[in-house]
C-alpha cells in the first residue's frame, strides 16, 4: 500500500490532501502541531475510508518538530512514497513591523523544513526508483511580497531544481501555488475577505485535484485555475511589482495545525 505523509494535515488544502488520498487508498501519516485536532482527524479519516492513519504531532518552527518528521520519513521499515510540504504560515503586517522571531519562525517553516524533510525523504525514495514531493507554496511567489512571497518563491525555485536533478531517477518533485482557497486560515490570522470578488476563490478540493493531475503529468510547477494561470503569466511580463496589491491579497496567510 503507498503511504503520504502529509504536514499541516488537520486543515485546508492539507486535510483535503488527506480525504483525497486517503479515498485513494493511500496508508496516511498526517503531521501538527494539535494532538487533539490531530486525532480526531485520523478517526474520522479512518471511519469514512477504513485507511491506516497513523498521525504524529510536531512543530516544524521548531529543530524538535522537524527532527521527528525527519525520523519517520528515513525509516526504511515504513517508506513514505508521497511527501507532502503543506504546514505553512504567513504574518499579518507589513515587512519591519512583524517580529524578527515571527519572521524567522516562517523562514524555518517554509524554507528549513522543506530542505530538510525532503532531504529525509528522497534518499528512499530514489532507492525504490519511485515517489513525489509536493512542495506546497503560492502565487504570491511570483510577484515581490516581503518575507511570505519570498519565501514562497524559493519553495517554487527549489522544487523546480530539484526536479531537474532527479530526471531519470522515477521521483518527480512539484510546487503546488494556490491562490484563494476556501480554508479557515483568514480567519485563524484575523484577516477579513470582504474585498475579495467571490471569483476569485477556489475550493480546496479543486486546488489538490489539480496539484495531483499536474503531478502525474510530470510538471514541476501546478498553479490550479486557468485565472491564476492567467495572473501568473501577467506577473512574469509586468515591471516588478505590478501585481503588488493582488500578491498582498492572496498570499496563504496562516497557520496550520
């Protein structure tokens, strides 16, 4: 049976990872911070899908919490076959009003711990000539947005290069880039979505039904929805931030547990 593991696995786009696989009949280890949330989780998962759930709490701003996910994914006796990079987070203010230690802490979520759970994950996984990493990042890394799009610009860069190194070798390593996705995080960092056009938003279970589709199709970069593909593509030929104001607005700004 393949297993996933999935980070920040108890909410929005990664609890819909989580249902998705797991009607696939993916064996599923879902990773937060939340042991609560977490398990509660697991058993409905397991009641709806009868899959093995196995879950494990950790935080990944912590060298702790990425230490023990680390463990389990270079576990030969329990190989992880899928590798899902969702856990993320953004700060609410502008770049030198938000803390250092909150910046930092966003840095080693999206940044350190995908370099180090997929440096866990892919030794595996090329030894079985097989796997994927989906690294999940944003469309606000297209466009120059502070620390968040920043960082979401290396998880795009990285994934793109790592792709190309492990041509040949059976494992394929994708940037997953929603825009609005229907999710709790604008609520969890007190952000209000009143100015944001209703057709802009996107369902979680679209966004992960696409990353998959882009996955087996061997693409190094999904971006869901023909209107994100659109913005993309005007990022890339505009002067540097000209898409300012729409990159401020759907950057994924939140914490999952």
């Amino acid at each position: 049976m393949t297993t996933a593991l999935i980070t920040g696995a108890t909410a929005g786009i990664g609890a819909a990872f989580a249902r998705r696989l797991a009607r696939g009949g993916y064996r599923l280890v879902l990773v937060a911070r939340d042991t609560e949330r977490l398990e509660r989780a697991a058993a409905d998962l397991r009641a709806k899908f009868d899959v093995e759930t196995e879950v494990l709490t950790a935080d990944l701003a912590t060298d702790e919490g990425i230490g023990a996910v680390e463990a389990r994914l270079a576990d030969s006796s329990r190989p992880v076959d899928l590798l899902v990079n969702n856990a993320g987070f953004g700060n609410k203010g502008a770049f030198g009003v938000v803390p250092l230690q909150d910046e930092l802490d966003m840095l080693k979520v999206h940044i350190e711990a995908i370099l180090r759970l997929s440096t866990a994950a892919l030794p595996g996984m090329r030894e079985r000539g097989r796997g994927a990493i989906i690294n999940v990042a944003s469309v606000a890394a297209f466009v120059p947005r502070g620390t968040y799009g920043a960082s979401k610009a290396w998880v795009v860069s990285f994934s793109q290069g790592v792709m190309r190194d492990l041509v040949g070798t059976g494992v394929r390593v994708m940037a997953l880039c929603p825009g609005f996705t229907r999710t709790e995080f604008h609520q969890r960092a007190g952000m209000g979505t009143g100015n944001i056009p209703s057709w802009s938003w996107l369902s979680a279970e679209r966004v992960v039904d696409e990353a998959l589709r882009d996955l087996a199709r061997g693409r190094a970069v999904s971006v869901p929805s023909k209107r994100y593909k659109a913005a993309v593509a005007l990022a890339r030929v505009l002067p540097s931030g000209g898409l300012g104001g729409f990159s401020s607005k759907a950057a994924r700004t939140y914490r999952t547990n």
